[in-house]
C-alpha cells in the first residue's frame, strides 16, 4: 500500500484531485489567453500548444498519483484513489493528447480560428476525469454534464457547417432527455439504498437485502438507459451517426474514443462495484443491449459507403462489444475495457486522423472507394490505415485481436458463452465493411492521375498516425505488458470485504425497506 | 550470456536479409556477418555451457525473456531453459552449424542471391536454438514451426525450379501431419496438468498420469508422430530424400546435423513421459529399427551421391530412436553428436565434389548430372583432401572400431539387446539393427568407392577440370573429421576406462525417468562379444562391397542400362512416392477439387452461406439505416422503445 491520503481534509482532497485540480488551472489560464488573443491562426495554434502543455503536465500529475500507489484512508467517500481510475483517466488523456495533436492541422485547413475549441477539450478531459474518479453517483454526474455540454458545443463549432450545427442540436435535445433518465435513476437509487455513495450503495444493498427492490430495480434500469445513450448503444444510438458525421474530424475521434470510453470507466465502476453483488437484477438487460448493439452496429455499418460514416456506425459495434465486457460484472471484465479502452483508442485516433488527411471541408464525402490506389501513391499512410483497419476487425497480430480475445476472455470466465459466440459472429460480419477499405488502398488503381496528391499527413498529425499504428503492432504482438497494468489496475475494483461486512449503512437506510 | 547466442543469429538474419535487398552485391559484407555472428554464438555458448559445468546447481537455469500469453490458468513465458541437454544441443548447433557456415562461403560464391541464403541460414539457426533452449511447449513449438519454414525456404531456394520449390512443398506439408501431433499432445497435456513448462510438466507427471495408462500413451504417441514428421521416419520419410533438392550445405546442417534430429531431441527432452508410456517407448523403438533397415535397403542402389546420403540419414535417425525408444536417452543424443560430426562431414566433402563436378560440367556446357555417382570415379586423384577425410567419416558412420560410430551405433544396439530378456520384442529391435549396420557399411563403402576410386568417368575435357575445392570448403572438413575419429570418446563403453561421461553428464535431465525404465544391464563378458560382433559387422559389410562392386566394369549415367528386377524397387524407394501418390494424394486431391470445391466450396458455402448471408445481412443493415431519418421525433420514438425494453428486461 502506498500513499495514504484522507480524503475528508481539505489538503487530502487536494492531493486526490490533483490532477483535475492542474487541469482546471491550465483551462482557467488558458481561458484569459483565449479572452486576449483570439486573432487568427497564430492565436489559435498558440492555444492549441498552451492545450498540449496543460494535457501532458496533467498525465504526469496523475502518473505521480500513480506511481505513489495513492489509495483512501477508509472507503473512498466522494473520490475514488483507485488503479481503476488511474488507468482510464489515462485513456482520455492520452486521446485529447492526439485530439489536439490532429487538431493543430485541421484547424488551420478548416479556417476555424475559435480557441474555445482547444478550451472545451480541456473541460471536457476534466469532466471525463470526474467521471472516472468519482466515488458517489452525484459527482458522477457533475463529471458527465461537465464533458456532455463541452462536447454538445465542439459538435456545432465549425459555425460554417450547417451539418455541425443541425447536429449539434439533435445531440443536445437528446442528451438532455437522457441526461434526465439518468438523474431519475440516481434518485431511485438514492431512494431505495438511502446513499449516493458506490461503495454504501453496495453495503445497503447486501445488509437490506435489496435485491429484488422495485425502485432500486427501476433506478438501475433507468441508469443503464442513461449509460446507454452516452455510450451510443443501440437502440439509443440515434444521434451518433449524425453527430459523428457532422461534427469536426479530430472532435469526431474524440468523442468516439474519449467520451465513449469515460461513459464505459464510470458504468464500469458502478456495475462492479456497486452492483457486483446484485448482478442478476441488470445483467439481462446488458446481455440483450449488447447483442442487440454489436449485431446493429455491424449490420447498418455494412450499408455505408462513405468512410465517415461507416466509421460512426463501427463505433457503435464496438461499443456492443465493451458492453459484453461489462456484462461480465467481474473485475476481468473492467480489465477487458481498460486494454480495449486502449486499443481502441489508437485506433480510433488513427483512422480518423487519415480520414482527416485524405478528406477536405469535413470530410463528409469521403466515399470507401475515394481511396482506390491509395497504397500506390502513398504507401506509408495506406500501410498505416490498413493497420487501423485490421486492428478494428481485430486481426490476429494488431492490439484489436487481443483486446477483443480479451473481452471474450472475459464474457467467457462469466459463463457467457453464447454472448462469446456472437461476439465472434458479429466480428466475422464486420470483415464485410473493414476490408473492403484494404482492398480498394491496395487492390484498385487510383482514379484518376491526380488523385492522392494532397494527401499529404503533416506536423503532429503524422506523428499520431505513425506512432498509434506502431503501437498496434507492438501491443499485438507484446500484448504481456499492457495486460498486466490492465489486470492488476483493476483487480481492487469490487469493494473490500472489510466494508461490505462492517462498514455502516447509510444513515436513513431503515426507510428504504419500507 | 545464453540469450546472446540466440540473438546474434537473429541479428545476422536481420541485416542479412536487409542486404539482400538494397546490397545484392555486397558478398563480402555478408560473409563476415553471416559467419561473425554464428562464431560469435558459439562462442557465447561456450560460455555459458562452461559457466554451466562449473556451478553447482540443482535445477536448470531458466531464463525468462517476458511474460508472453499470462491468461488464466495458461502461463506462458518467453523462457530459456539451459541444463545439461540443451547444452549438447547448442553445442552441436552452433558448433557445427558455424563450420558449415564458413563451408557455405565456398560453395555458395557464386550464387546470385547469396545475401539472402545466409539470410535464411542464419534465421534457420535462430529458431533451432530456440527450439532446443525452450523452457516451455510453446517456445518449443515456435523453434519447430520456425526450423520448418525455414527448411521449406532452403529447399526451396532455387525455387525457379519447379521441382525444387514442390520438394520444398513436400516437405512442409508433411511436416505438418506431425506438427498436428505434437499440438494436440500439447492440448492434452496442459489439460492433464494445467502447465507447458516443461519443469512443472515433468514434476507433476508422475501425480498427474497413470503409468502404461492410455493417456499418458496417447500423448507419448502424439509427441512420437510429431517426432516422425521432423526426423523423418515411417512413414513420412519420403520428404528428406526430396529436401536434397536444397543447397548441399543446407543438406548437411538441416537435413542430417541438427532439424532433422529435433525429434530425438524432444523424446529425450520428454524422457519421463516416456518412460512412463512402456508401450510408447516399443513403438519408437520398433518404427526407429524398421526405418533403419528400410532406408538403408534403398541406400544401396541410389545413384545420387546426396540420395545415398539422404537415406542413410533416415537410416541413422531410425537407429536415435531406437535408442531413445528403449530408454537409452544418453546414447540416443550420443549418436546424435557423432552423427552430426560424421554426417556433416559426409555431406559437406559431398558437397565438395559437387561443386567440382559442377564448375567442370559448367566448364564444357555438358548437360550431365554433377551428382550422379556413376559419372565420378577417381576423384581422390584430383581432390585428396576431401577423400581422405571422408574416408574418416565413412569408417567412423560403418562402424569402425576405434571412430565415434562404432562407440554410439554399438552402444545403442548393445541397450536393446540388453533389454531382450524382459521382452523378445527388443531381440527383433536388436536384430533389426544389426542387419542395418552391416547394410550400412556396405553402401557407404560403395559410395567411396564409386566417387573416389577406379577409373575417371567424367569425361576428357571435364577432368582437366578438376581440381581441390578451397580451403575455406576444406578446412571445416578436416575439423569435422577430427570430430568423426575422436566423438566417441564422449561415451566409451561400461568396460572400457574413463566410460560413461556423456551418460554422467545428462544424469540430471534423464534420472526421472530411471524409476520407470526396466533395470537392463549386461555382463562385461557379453558387452565385449556384442563389441566384437559389431567389428565384424562392419568388416563383413565393407568387404562385401570390395568384393562384390566393380567400378572398373561402371559406365558413364547416360550409358548405364536401366536397372531391373529388385535393383530397381530399390532406385525408386519401394515405389513408396507413388504408392502416397495413388492412395493417398491423388484421391485427396480429387476429392478436394471436385467434391469439396466444386460442389461444397462454390456451390454450397459460396453459393447459399457466404452470398447468401452477406445479401441477407446487408438487406438488414439497410433495413437497419431506414430508421436513421435525421428526423428528431424518430430518435425519440426510437429512444422510448428502448427504455420500455431496458425496463422490462430489468424487471424480468
């Protein structure tokens, strides 16, 4: 056991959140910059890099946290100082990272010369990091409208887009409807176990015997409503292909990697750690979620033909399959999404980085059969997107096979088997759309003489695509590694048996019983 | 210092093979490098096999690389495991392996694509140390996979030639039917014990199995029929005289010195399991005699100087496994030392007089086979060195006393005799082996007589040609030949002063297995009449081919009549090719063109699944996006169904 920090004293809490706590500084200093400087494309790269800084100085920060093995004095009342934490709050920094590095060059292209773009990043990362850290159903949802309503305003920033703002504002209507499912779920709960609290909501649940509770049945099943809009899980997935569509390439990978996986890390936590115990109640409901989103995803993915597109539709497969590792409800599970997290990720950023390369004025026509002859023109960049593809699909050799070896692992530990098998199906369907980009890169001739010459990837753009589709390669051949952090980062997720035995139930949770 | 000598082959192939494709021309460079770096290894391993020898230690060294697959109940590491049988392994791996590397220099000088044959030699050496330090079934498994792809890429080589890129096909596909018994005997031990490591699987096998039980058999069996595809014995021999087809040295190293002999390698390496399985160890023991005698049948008629050599490779293989079929380990890997010396030395001074007999063919254009025996004759007049030394192999391979064969053929043939009393099987075995020594002696001889004595048949203007192969060619013959004459003081025999020190040695890889294995012990009266008896045998054969074979009387190969009657049985293997060919490739292939692909593949699969279930799945999806209307009360409609069906799923 490392540091030990008490979280009800004011310098402990600042320890515990330091890392939000540098965040929010940089975001607030990069607010009066922006407030000064808000001219052209100096200013805009200028807080792009100022963004850079504040990101990177925030990951060492946590990986101090980390490093000293900082855990609660007690049970973690309002924050959690947990592996599980570390871990994806990791995740979504290392994306915004790549967010901006993609960025820096698309912005300039695209003429969108708006800092607040770099600045919603930010409070974005900082909700998300909320979100994981949060030990109470309340501060949870603080961290999710944090990022949601950052993430509803990047949706519509490029002003000249009436794409963008049309979706901007379906994603805003809806996410407020939702958002609503999930404060009514917090309520049921809070009004059946008497606690906000993860870990007392666990307790209660146990010592009161609350198992089969209708409100607290009703609360987890508006919960997992509210989740499963975030996550975009079918049938909830209405607005990610508009928005994903819509929306700025970069911030478009940043809401299918980041933001998708700060919903999994807080659903995570909630599921095993609250509701390990009383997995019967939701499991269910999650099992059939995630069918219905894998088969979904993969099935409407397969009738697109633009690259954008096809990418938000793979994006909702890919939600159904960390969904199967949630249904687990088992601390593999959690480990499952923190390695696919990962993986996915990369990927995520990779491929929309090409796309971002290969596209112009917001890519949204950018059709599969546009990057015919791509390997022949630009070798490097087709070799790399063939990498991200392979990954997705998840091709034995890239880090997409292990990380979904891994899921399946996990669903299959549960005694899953059958969510295991379509699984497997839903992937042998996604080989449907996944390949056919390898092909036309590798396969066709170029259309035309001139086709490819500007695609050219440039500055850090490149450095993301070369450096994610490196890392696939090596964590799908040397996956040991990452499995490792993954596994022993979550293996404290489930609560202690000290608190489930004695730790003190909430102070009205003799009403609840009622 | 172990880790070392098996990178450093790995780096020679890296840089080898990027030179062959951005310096072709660069020989000298690749020379040095391909060579430094197996020199280098051996070197390496020298160290830590001396290192090994001085310490005190109670269990092998592992070395652990990193933890490669930690799922569940499955640990496996990338782990190297030296003990006193893979230290005689590396040692004749990068041993001999860095001789023939300097031969390669030689005869491969000329060869347009040289950067990438020590690209692929030098890989080649890599995954066979792999395979022999693996402290686990996996890593095992990665060497043998990896030897054999690159014994497919060496055969291979010219693979301009059609024939030579089918021999290298052959032999991958046969190679596979094994590897499919080595992986299921893979499956059913880490179900039986729940580990691959060999320390944990061999601490737990005598809890784990029932000894003579039919599990313990059936693995044992599995493992052999891996074992019969890598070392080529009945009945998937047929590969290793095709694998001639390769360059002569990748001949000597792959096919005769170290992947051919993997199989022995990993009965002696399992020898608990083994002994565990009686019934096992009979089978190895019998199918080994059978082959001994079978190949070396067919080497008696064989034309080709490499064929000969080939066969008697299988034949010699057949004897290992007698050996370590009877619970003999440390004689099987005593044989399989000096047979490396011997046989590399056989085939490396073959090797020789091909490239002379090439460059004076080459010289004239004349359009005849370099390797076909009855167009040599006389060479020791032109080529001494390479005759005298591989009339030390061919005495040491017959049996000569005094020369390492004789020491490790009579060992082995000493044991099984010795285990006749518990069962007459092993008297068959014993006499099984007899017969092929004294055939043994007899082909080799003839081989040397028809290369290098009588008169010369290669033709006027060829043997104005002639002449010694370079020193680099001739020098690691003389240093195998040392090897030949002197192995076999490696394990003299009981009787003999300083006796036993290979068997000493690997004490602590094979005591495991002492419990299982019947006590056989023979009187030193009768272990001498069996040693005299073996001189005999190796006179009478060498004789009997003086006597019998006339190479005054042979002519040239395009004169020759065609061979008749049982000589010609002979010459073509038994028809065993086109006995496989008929009853078993070429059914197979019609099945899989008319039945399989035809009817099942593109009617059926193509046809009804795959078309079938992409329309219908695409017809889905489409049904799927019908609903993507961008139109927000439709989401909504959409969003309110789920959350009814979220709720009745939670309160169901």
């Amino acid at each position: 056991m490392g540091m030990v920090v008490n979280l009800a004293t004011p310098a402990g809490l600042f320890w515990g959140m330091l890392p939000e706590i540098v965040l929010t500084g940089w975001a607030l200093a990069l607010m009066l910059v922006a407030g000064w400087r808000h001219g052209g494309e100096e200013d805009q790269r200028f807080a792009g890099q100022l963004a850079l800084a504040a990101l990177v100085s925030t990951l060492f920060a946590l990986w101090w946290l980390w490093a000293k093995d900082a855990r609660p004095d007690g049970i973690a009342l309002m924050i959690a100082l947990d592996g599980f934490r570390y871990a994806s709050s990791t995740i979504f920094l290392l994306g915004a990272i790549m967010t901006v590095m993609l960025s820096l060059g698309y912005v300039r292209r695209e003429r969108i010369h708006t800092p607040e773009y770099y600045l919603l990043i930010l409070f974005a990362t900082i909700g998300m990091m909320v979100m994981s850290a949060a030990a109470d159903l309340i501060v949870l949802f603080l961290g999710l409208e944090i990022m949601s309503i950052c993430v509803y305003v990047l949706t519509g920033i490029n002003r000249r887009s009436v794409f963008g703002a049309e979706a901007a504002l379906k994603y805003f209507l809806l996410g407020a409807f939702a958002s609503g499912f999930l404060i009514y779920g917090i309520a049921l709960i809070y009004g059946a176990t008497g606690t906000t609290n993860l870990t007392l909501i666990a307790v209660s649940i146990t010592n009161l015997g609350l198992q089969s509770n209708g409100m607290l049945m009703a609360g987890i099943g508006l919960l997992i409503i509210g989740f499963a809009f975030k996550v975009g899980a079918v049938p909830f997935h209405m607005w990610t292909p508009d928005v994903y569509e819509g929306a700025p390439t970069p911030i478009t990978a940043f809401m299918a990697a980041a933001v998708k996986a700060a919903a999994f890390a807080a659903l995570m936590r909630i599921m095993v750690h609250s509701l390990g115990e009383s997995i019967g109640t939701w499991q269910n409901a999650v099992w059939w979620l995630a069918v219905v989103t894998m088969l979904g995803g993969n099935l409407m993915a397969l009738a697109q033909r633009r690259l954008k597109r096809m990418l938000a539709y793979s994006s909702i497969a890919h939600a159904g399959y960390l969904l199967t590792a949630v249904v687990s409800g088992t601390e593999t599970g959690a480990a499952a999404y923190l390695f696919y997290a990962f993986a996915y990720t990369l990927v995520t950023l990779g491929a929309f980085g090409v796309l971002a390369v290969v596209g112009r004025n917001g890519e949204r026509d950018v059709r599969i059969d546009d990057l015919a002859g791509l390997a022949a023109k630009r070798p490097w960049l087709a070799f790399a997107m063939a990498v991200f593809m392979l990954s997705l699909l998840g091709f034995p050799g890239t880090a997409g096979f292990m990380a979904k070896w891994y899921v399946l692992m996990s669903a299959i530990e549960a005694d899953q088997w059958k969510l295991g098998i379509i699984l497997v199906l839903a992937s042998v369907v996604s080989a449907g759309y996944y390949l056919p980009v390898v092909m036309e890169m590798y396969m066709n001739q170029p259309i035309t003489e001139e086709a490819h010459q500007e695609s050219v990837a440039v500055g850090a753009g490149r450095w993301v695509i070369g450096a994610t589709a490196a890392l696939l390669l090596l964590i799908g051949f040397f996956p040991g590694r990452l499995m490792d952090v993954s596994r022993s980062s979550s293996d404290d997720l489930k609560p202690s048996a000290a608190f489930t035995l004695n730790a003190p139930t909430g102070p009205d949770a003799g009403m609840a019983s009622r | 210092m172990i880790w070392l000598a098996v990178l450093l082959p790995f780096l020679g192939f890296l840089v080898n093979g990027w030179l062959s494709f951005f310096r072709p021309d660069a020989k000298r460079a690749v020379s040095v490098i391909g060579v430094g770096v197996l020199v280098a290894s051996f070197i390496s391993a020298l160290a830590g096999v001396v290192g090994l020898a001085g310490a005190v230690h109670d269990a092998p060294y592992i070395v652990h690389m990193w933890s490669w697959m930690p799922v569940g109940e499955l640990q496996v590491d990338l782990a190297f495991q030296v003990d006193e049988l893979s230290a005689v392994m590396l040692m004749v791996v990068t041993g001999v392996g860095a001789l023939i590397h300097v031969f390669s220099v030689g005869y491969m000088r000329e060869d347009r694509s040289y950067p990438r044959y020590f690209a692929y030699l030098n890989l080649f050496v890599f995954f066979m140390l792999v395979l022999i330090l693996g402290a686990n079934f996996p890593v095992l498994f990665i060497g043998w996979e990896g030897v054999g792809l690159c014994s497919y890429l060496l055969i291979g080589f010219w693979f301009d030639d059609e024939a030579k890129a089918t021999a290298g096909k052959k032999a991958f596909i046969m190679n596979r039917i094994g590897d499919f018994g080595l992986l299921l005997a893979m499956f059913m031990i880490f179900r039986a014990v729940g580990s691959l490591d060999f320390l944990e699987v061999f601490d737990a096998a005598p809890a784990a199995f029932v000894t003579n039980g039919p599990e313990i058999t059936l693995i044992t069996l599995l493992l052999f029929l891996g074992c019969i595809g890598k070392s080529a014995q009945i009945p998937l021999y047929t590969w290793l005289p095709d694998a001639m087809a390769g360059p002569t040295p990748v001949s000597a190293l792959i096919h005769a010195a170290t992947m051919v002999t993997a199989g022995v390698y990993l009965i002696a390496r399992t020898n608990i399991l083994f002994a565990m399985a009686p019934v096992s160890g009979a089978v190895v023991a019998l199918v080994g005699a059978v082959t001994a005698l079978f190949a070396a049948t067919i080497a008696l008629k064989q034309w080709d100087i490499k064929k000969v050599l080939a066969y008697s490779t299988v034949s010699q293989l057949g004897f290992m496994f007698v050996a370590v079929g009877v619970g003999a380990y440390a004689a099987g890997i005593f044989h399989l030392v000096t047979h490396a010396f011997f046989k590399a030395l056989l085939f490396l001074g073959a090797g020789s007089v091909i490239h002379v007999m090439h460059h004076a063919y080459h010289h004239t254009h004349s359009g005849e086979d370099a390797q076909d025996m009855r167009n040599m004759g006389g060479l020791r007049k032109f080529m001494p060195w390479t005759a005298a030394v591989m009339w030390v192999a061919t005495l040491a391979i017959a049996g000569v006393p005094g020369l390492s064969g004789f020491f490790s053929k009579d060992q082995i043939l000493a044991e099984a005799f010795a285990r006749g009393q518990g069962a007459f099987l092993f008297y068959v075995i014993w006499a099984l082996g007899a017969v092929a020594a004294l055939l043994t002696a007899f082909y080799m001889t003839r081989l040397m007589l028809y290369t290098f004595h009588g008169p010369n048949r290669t033709g006027e203007a060829e043997a104005k040609q002639l002449h010694e192969a370079p020193w680099v060619m001739t020098g690691p013959l003389v240093v195998l030949a040392a090897g030949s004459a002197l192995g076999g003081f490696l394990n003299l025999p009981h009787v003999l002063p300083g006796a036993g020190w290979l068997e000493h040695w690997l004490k602590p890889v094979t005591e495991g297995s002492v419990p299982y294995l019947s006590e056989a012990h023979l009187s030193a009266g009768l272990e001498w009449r069996l040693m005299g008896l073996a001189t005999l045998i190796a006179a009478a054969g060498m004789i009997a081919a003086w006597y019998f074979l006339k190479p005054d009387r042979l002519g040239a190969a395009k004169a020759a009549p065609a061979e008749a009657g049982v000589q010609r049985v002979l010459l073509n293997n038994y028809y065993v090719d086109e006995l496989y060919n008929t009853l078993i490739v070429r059914p197979t292939d019609w099945v899989s063109r008319k039945v399989l692909w035809r009817i099942i593949d593109m009617g059926a699969i193509d046809g009804a699944v795959v078309h079938g279930a992409a329309k219908v799945s695409r017809l889905l999806g489409w049904i799927g996006t019908r609903f993507q209307t961008g139109n927000l009360g439709t989401y909504v409609v959409l969003f309110v169904i789920g959350v009814l069906f979220v709720l009745s799923a939670v309160a169901g």
